[in-house]
C-alpha cells in the first residue's frame, strides 16, 4: 500500500467527520464545515494522485547465486 492512499483515505475520513460535526451544531461551528471540507479536498487530491501517478518499483539488479551482482 502506498502510503497516499493512507494520508488520503484518513484526511477524508477525518474531512468528512468535521463536516457532519460542524452541518448539526450551531452557526457558530461554521469552521468545522470549512476545517472538513478542505480537509475532503486534500485527502481527494491525495487519493487522485495515486491513481493519476501509481508508484513504479525499481527492477532488482541482477545477482549471481553468492549475492554479489554480475559484473558485465
């Protein structure tokens, strides 16, 4: 697992029990909704860029049986 997809999957989680919080309190909690909602786009943007740019893993070098790599 890519470790944007656990930032982004936890900024949503999070963005998205800020808003709930902040829609049922008072007008007073108007930060919460606007604290969630921007928390909602990080994690969206998070998660789009792992789709948007998935990690490539190196090819492992080439070893002979001993563990030492293979001269050419």
């Amino acid at each position: 697992m890519d470790i944007r997809t656990a930032i982004g999957g936890l900024l949503a989680i999070y963005g998205i029990i800020l808003t709930i919080a902040g829609l049922v309190m008072d007008a007073d909690a108007r930060a919460n909704v606007w604290a969630g909602i921007c928390l909602l786009v990080a994690g969206a943007a998070f998660l789009v860029w792992v789709k948007a740019r998935p990690t490539k893993l190196p090819e492992a070098a080439q070893t002979t049986d001993a563990g030492q790599p293979e001269k050419s």
